[in-house]
C-alpha cells in the first residue's frame, strides 16, 4: 500500500525539566520530570521521505511504583529500555503502517526489558505499563512521520484504503470487518474543555500558601479559575482517610462556587484515587459523604478515575458493581491490553483512560474497543509538555464520545511549554477552560 513506511533513520534524546511546584499522587511527591524524545525518518513505496516527531514524559512514579527498586532506578531502566527499543526498531527493517509496525515492534519490549532488568541487577522485573510508557515516543513519531511523508493528517490513514487488515487481529473476532476510521474523526474537535489538575499538595485558597512561588503563575486553585476560565476540576484524593477526601472535595467545590463564574458555570468533577482505595465501598462511603455536605459537590463529579489496586486479576475481589449504579467508574494504570480491558468490564468497570503514553497506537484501538461497548471514555495525560501535550490533545479531539481532555503541564512545568505556545498559542493560553485543539490540523499527529 501507498501509505506502508519502512524506516530510514532514528535519533532520541533526553531533556530534564523541573517543576515548579511539587506534585503528590498516589502516595508519592514528583518534583521534576525527564522527556524522551524520538525523531524518526521513514520512507514511502514512492520513495518520499519525511521526519516525524514523537514524545513523552517518562513518569516512572506512575508506571513503575516499586516499593524494591529506587525511582532513580527504574528511570533508568525505563529510559535505558526507550533507546534499546528504538534501536532494535531500526534493526528490525520493518515495513507497513504504522499500526502494523507498532504491533510487530510491541513483540519486542518484554525480552529487552528483561535484559535492562537484569543487567541493572534489579530485583523486580519492569510492569508492562512501564514498557509501553518507554515504547510511547517512537509509536508518536512513526505515526507522525508517516502524515508528514503523505502530506496528510495520519488521522485520515486509519481506513482499509491505508491498513493491511482489519481490527480482528488487534481487537478479536468482535471486529472483524470492522477499521479504525471508523471510530476515529478525521477532524478534531475545534475546541475541548480543559481538566485542570488539582494535586493533594495544591493550595485552594491565599490561605493555603504558606511560601509563594512567586514565578507570576497561578499560586492557588482560586487564581487558576479565574486566570484560565475553568470548568473542569481533576480532584487528587488520598483514598484512604475517608474525612480528608469528603473535606477536600467540598472545599473544591466551595472554591468553585465562590468564584466569579460559580454561579453561571456548569462544573465538572473528576476524582482520581490513583488505587488507593482498599475497595469500592470505600468509594461509596465517600461519594455518599460528599452528598451529604454539598449537594452542589455531589452533582459536579462526573466520573471515578482507579480506586484499587492496578492489579486486576491479583485483585478480583475489587469489584465496581455498585459504584457503576451511582457513575461511570474508569481503569487508568490497570489497562495495559486487551485482556485487562475485557477483565475490567467484568469486574464492573464501565469506562478507560486513554493515554498517549502508553502508544498511539494502543489508545486507537483501545478507544476503539471502549466505543464498541459503549464504555465511558476520557484522555488524560501524564504531565504532558510542549510536543507531548500537543500528542495527546490531538489524540482527544479525534475520539468521538471524549469530551474533555486533562492538561496540567501548564501548572507544574510551564517551563517545558516554551517554543510550542508561540507556534500555539490556543492550545497554551487558555482563558475560556478550553483549548483550540481545531489547530492541530496540520500533517501527521497535526503540530
């Protein structure tokens, strides 16, 4: 086919960015974040050649919270498996679209992370979500390279015209027949609301502060609000201090309410327990304390984001039945294939997280599945920056169903945003608490 690539050329690169306040989440405190950058060149059955640009923030603490190997470790081993990958793509001499690269390259990550692993002399073998984290930026690039060689957003390169099969051999027999422009837009969405993160570390109020940062950011959720326009709040809960998380949700909720636009703005709520909830009665105590203080809180959340353990077959007894009758409940760190997401929808799970950073790739054909069974679907993101940002939003706007799309690179590392806002502007400077993803329309990913 036309639209088959091979690649020609493959260069990374690593860039250390630190945060400008700390972030808390699932127990653990982040103060800075390195991104993995790959450019990749590939050719077309025509012979024309085009650079694609692929990148991520390698959030280890997420991916890999070992509580064996130090986080210095598991960077390390995680960035150290990114360039063996990326090497070992080269050698491969690969040929297709990029779906069907990234599916035979994806063959190769566990026996590389198993060398990694042992040559480090570490005593626990990588998770699964570390390796796709790690194989996340040459997914990006190749499907960026190849838009760019065609001249076209790879958007539009996703139907049996451009793809060797269908989604049977990806997805199973549920989707023979059946490609992936079928449920993604070849256009994106012209503007998304923006879920601004709110860390368990992140003052709400003046209040709050007890030393500035005094860098000319927003130091308090009630300066965000009113500087970007919000509507979309991202709670970060302990999961395990039931008064703490009902307090913490309310006070939100107040800070919301008493800005200048509470009263005209249709708030949404989104709270992420990062798996640490012992169960989901747990979450029920805690949604039912929510009501109980703030009727105005209690009809804000929209969704649940990971109350329990990653682990879902280790954990089978971390059902989400009851939960699901009162909103739609998502696996975030737990969906890492096929099989988790199927596990996940009999445990009572009725909704994904889509990431850039576990591949391109992996998050079109898992929002595929998620519309096929009618799950809920939202995008979040990893801390994403500058490139990355850009990767994720334009994977949002052209998943039909999501309806808004996590951004807080912004509010942790604005530093790492610089050279992209000047290119868009819309997409970094927000005032409405949306983001113009419309201008991701260009080649390739579509910046």
């Amino acid at each position: 086919m036309l639209s088959n690539i091979r690649i020609c050329d493959l260069q990374t690169n690593i860039t250390k960015h630190p945060y400008r306040t700390p972030m808390k989440f699932g127990g653990r405190v982040v103060s800075g974040v390195d991104v993995l950058e790959v450019r990749c060149t590939v050719e077309t059955k025509s012979g024309r050649r085009a650079e694609g640009l692929g990148s991520m923030t390698m959030g280890n603490a997420w991916s890999w919270p070992s509580q064996v190997v130090s986080s210095d470790q598991t960077l390390a081993a995680i960035e150290t498996l990114a360039q063996r990958h990326a090497a070992a793509a080269m050698e491969a001499k690969v040929e297709g679209h990029p779906l069907e690269i990234c599916h035979t390259l994806a063959k190769l990550l566990r026996p590389i992370a198993a060398e990694v692993t042992q040559e480090a002399g570490l005593e626990e073998a990588m998770p699964q979500l570390a390796c796709l984290l790690a194989a996340s930026p040459l997914e990006a690039a190749l499907f960026d390279a190849q838009g760019k060689a065609l001249g076209t957003s790879s958007y539009r390169l996703l139907g049996k015209d451009y793809v060797g099969s269908d989604l049977q051999p990806y997805l199973g027999n549920d989707f023979a027949g059946h490609y992936l422009d079928e449920f993604v837009s070849p256009q994106p969405q012209s503007s998304m609301p923006i879920y601004h993160l709110v860390g368990a570390l992140d003052p709400l109020t003046d209040a709050d502060v007890d030393q500035p940062v005094g860098d000319g950011h927003p130091e308090t959720l009630a300066a965000w609000i009113e500087a970007d326009g919000l509507t979309h709040l991202k709670i970060k809960l302990a999961g395990d201090d039931l008064d703490w998380d009902v307090d913490r949700v309310a006070r939100v909720s107040r800070v919301a309410s008493e800005s200048s636009r509470g009263a005209t703005t249709d708030w949404r709520f989104s709270l992420d327990f990062n798996e640490r909830c012992a169960n989901q009665q747990y979450v029920i105590d805690m949604l039912q304390g929510v009501a109980k203080v703030s009727d105005d809180a209690n009809g804000r959340i929209q969704y649940v984001e990971q109350p329990t353990h990653r682990d879902l077959a280790r954990f089978p007894e971390n059902t989400m039945h009851e939960v699901t009758k009162m909103l739609p409940v998502v696996i975030d760190e737990s969906l890492v294939d096929l099989e988790s997401l199927h596990l996940s929808r009999e445990l009572g799970y009725s909704g994904i997280a889509l990431k850039a950073c576990k591949g391109h790739a992996e998050a079109l054909l898992m929002g595929a599945a998620a519309q096929h069974y009618k799950l809920f679907l939202c995008v979040q993101d990893l801390t994403c920056i500058g490139a990355n940002f850009l990767h994720s939003a334009s994977l949002a706007a052209h998943i039909p169903t999501v309806a808004a799309i996590e951004g807080n690179g912004r509010q942790y590392c604005p530093a790492g945003n610089e050279g992209w806002e000047n290119k868009f502007p819309g997409m970094f400077e927000i005032s409405d608490g949306t983001v113009e993803t419309g201008l991701l329309n260009g080649p390739g990913l579509g910046y």
